[in-house]
C-alpha cells in the first residue's frame, strides 16, 4: 500500500512536471519591449552615431530569435531583456557620438578653409602658367566653395554627411596643390622676341 502512494505521488509530479514544460510559452512581453527598444535606437540614428553598441544589441536579438525557435524560452527571455538594456545604451550613445563625429566634421571644414585660402595663394603665383587650366580651376573653385557652404550648412542636421562631404573636398585641394606644384616647378616660357 505505501508502494501505490509513493508510485501515485510519483506519477503526479511528473505529470505536473510535463504540463508545465508543455505550456511554457515564447517570451513575447520581452521580444515586443526588446522591439521597441531596437526601433527607437534605430530611429535615433544609432546606426551611424553608436554603430558598435547597435551591432551588439543585434547580436543579442538574433540570438534570443534562434532560441526562441529552439523553444528555450527561459533563455530567450534572459536574451530578449540583454538585448532591450543593450538597445537602450545604444539609444543613449547616439548623442556622444554625434558630437564626436560634429567636432571632426567641423575641425575638418575649418582645415579645409585654411587649406583653400593657401591653394589660392598658390594660383595667384601660378597664374601666368595655368592658362591652359584656368577654366577647370574657376569651375572646381565654384564646385568647392558650394560644397564647403553645403557641408557647413548641413553640419547640425548630419554631421556624417557634412565629414564625408569634407573628405570630397579634400581631394580637390589636393588635386590642385600637387598641379601648382608642378606649375610652379617648370620653367617660365620666354617670350618671344619681337623683331
């Protein structure tokens, strides 16, 4: 008799033990929040200003979504509530790195207004000698001064475009710096000699 107890109570805890597994159900709570902390982060340009962090957050979320599919849902819960915090932190990291990429964009415009006011130096020298040039001089000088206002306009609304922008113009200078160079280098024509 106390062997059918002890073998009842047996099978009514693994029965309870099965019906619990059974019903676990997908942490669906934490993904909607670990959502709504990826779409903010995304929305406030963490793609571009706090890259790293997003990458990190993302690896958590695919994880969490691998083992949601495995059915380990204890362990995608832990993930889903990994993946919102890592999300948030990236949310929050959008504003530091705006800045930082706002200061290089603006350190890289002023370098470019010095860099060109020198490169005009360098054609008034040149001038008698870029003849030749001196209409893809006018027009890359106009391309320039609009792209450097562009790039200062655009400074405070997209501070990445405004530094790529810089990069563009920077090869300009370049281009030219090395031509007055050369310019400067070769010998003057003589004039002819008049008879």
């Amino acid at each position: 008799m106390k062997q059918f107890k002890y073998f009842v109570s047996l099978m009514m805890v693994l029965a309870l033990a099965l019906v619990f597994v059974g019903c676990a159900k997908p942490p669906e709570a934490e993904q909607k929040a670990a959502k709504t902390a990826m779409d903010a982060a995304v929305a406030a340009g963490a793609d571009k200003y706090a890259a790293a962090d997003l990458d990190a957050a993302k690896k958590l979320w695919d994880s969490s979504e691998a083992q949601v599919k495995d059915k380990k849902y204890k362990e995608a819960k832990e993930g889903y509530v990994a993946a919102k915090a890592a999300f948030e932190k990236a949310a929050a990291g959008v504003a530091a790195g705006k800045k930082a990429v706002t200061d290089e964009a603006t350190a890289a415009i002023a370098a470019l207004e010095e860099a060109w006011k020198a490169l005009e130096a360098d054609a008034k020298k040149v001038e008698k000698k870029m003849k030749d040039k001196k209409a893809e001089w006018e027009t890359d000088a106009k391309a320039f001064a609009d792209g450097l206002k562009a790039a200062k306009d655009g400074l405070a609304a997209d501070p990445g475009a405004a530094k790529a922008k810089a990069g563009e113009l920077k090869a300009v200078i370049e281009k030219w710096g090395a031509a007055f160079k050369e310019m400067a280098a070769a010998p003057a024509k003589p004039e002819p000699k008049k008879k």
